[in-house]
C-alpha cells in the first residue's frame, strides 16, 4: 500500500526530469511533505496537444500524436461512471496483479497511463511496544531513492463529468489518479508487504502513450538496494502536519524506545 508521500519538486524541475513539454497548471502546487488521499498532486501524462484542456478525447484524438504534459491531479481515482466523487477515497491504490482487469482500472490501464513523481513515500510498521490502549505502536519510515533522485510512481489517471455541473462548466471534469503497487521486495517487506511499483526511465515513453496497450511486463519493484528506508518522526501520522520535518532521519534508539 502507498497512503502518503512526499513531493516537494517545483514545475520546472520536473518538466526537465521528465522532459515535459506542456505545463497544463493553473499554479504550482505547494510542496508537500504528508501528500494524502484527495490532495491534488502532480502527474505525467501525454495527450494530443490540441485536446480538450478539461474533458476527454473526441474519437479523432484517440490516435493524435501525444506531447508531454505536467498537470495537478487528485489523488484516489474516481472511474468515469461512478455515481459519486467519494468513491475515490478508497481507490488511492491499485494492485498490479488485477490492474488489467478491475472494471474501475481496466480502461484506465488500456489508455490513461501516467506517472506520479515522489521524493518518497512512507509506511508503518507495527513494533513490539504497546501504545496506551495495549495496541502495537505503528512506527513510520521513510523509503526514498538513495541518490536523492524523483521516484516515478506507476499510476492511472480518469475522468470524471461531475453530473450536478453543466456540460460548459470549465470546472465539470475532475481529474483523478491512482498509485500501482506490487510485492515489496525483500529488504521493504519486513517493513510493509506492497510498495508502489516504479517505471524505468527508459520505459517511460511506451509507459505513457495511449496509443499503445497497457503492459505489466513494463512495471518492476524498483531493484534491491535502489531504495533506503530509514524511521522517521511519528508527526507525519497526522495529516495536518507537513514540513521538512517530516523526512529528517529519527535516530534508533528514539524509534524504537
């Protein structure tokens, strides 16, 4: 599971990592140190250049030559006919396994594929001590790239017509995204038993085009030893907090006293 992460990168660094060629933002996002469900985050994704900014593709975009675009997206996919905007609270995740398949991914996965940068993501592990009510204590850890680089999350994106809007409402179509997660390899599994699967730079072009079918062979866990994880501050248990704060190192024996 992916239930928060990190993402402080400004526009244009990631339009250079990712070689964006479009920056379809109203504003930057804040930099955000506890991204939550239903926070709007960055996402990579390529679409005709001359495509509706808001809705989806007319039938004679579906096979347009694509550019490169950085958009803000919220986090918790909403699939096109659902009824209501909540469902995507529960939908932040999706496994590899059934991504294919799922009838809330399946059509995302064939066309709407993209990639969500992250400094890192966090997960908890519950340790032997008990808190005040005799329950594990759940100690957070940061897992980040051990050169400093941006994750590239593997994820889906969705439209959703907010049917109490009208058709020429600019604000009609939300834009929603979801993380796919895999097995976590050895050395993360001890701490949690799924992790968000990463895409290779040099798989990131047939990642994102629509015009291809959606592939798992081209999603891996990130190799052993790409990633480190180390115990941080119990804060980020509280969406309200966010800050740098959040991602310092906490020493052992604070972790685990």
């Amino acid at each position: 599971m992916c239930g928060r992460y990190a993402s402080s990168r400004q526009p244009d660094e990631l339009a250079e990592e990712f070689e964006i060629d479009e920056l379809r933002l109203q504003e930057p996002l804040t930099e955000s140190y506890n991204v939550a469900p239903t926070d709007e985050v960055y996402a990579v994704l390529e679409r005709p250049p001359h495509s509706s900014p808001r809705g989806p593709l007319r039938q004679d975009e579906e096979n347009a030559s694509t550019e490169r675009q950085l958009r803000a997206v919220r986090w918790g996919l909403v699939p096109s006919w659902a009824k209501d905007v909540k469902i995507g609270n529960r939908m932040i995740n999706a496994r590899m396994e059934t991504v294919s398949e799922k009838p809330a991914y399946r059509r995302a996965f064939a066309k709407r594929r993209c990639l969500l940068p992250a400094d890192g993501y966090f997960e908890w592990y519950a340790t032997d001590a008990k808190d005040a009510k005799g329950k594990p204590r759940k100690q957070p850890y940061f897992i980040t790239p051990k050169d400093g680089g941006v994750l590239a999350m593997a994820g889906l994106y969705e439209l959703w017509p907010d049917p109490a809007k009208d058709e020429d409402d600019p604000t009609r179509w939300l834009w929603s995204c979801t993380v796919i997660t895999t097995e976590a390899e050895d050395s993360l599994g001890r701490i949690h038993d799924r992790m968000p699967l990463m895409v290779e730079r040099a798989r990131w072009d047939q990642w994102l085009d629509p015009t291809r079918p959606g592939d798992v062979a081209l999603l891996t866990p990130a190799a052993p030893g790409q990633l480190e994880a180390y115990p941080v501050s119990t804060l980020v248990s509280n969406v309200r907090n966010n800050g740098r704060e959040l991602i310092e190192p906490l020493p052992l024996e604070e972790a685990w006293g």
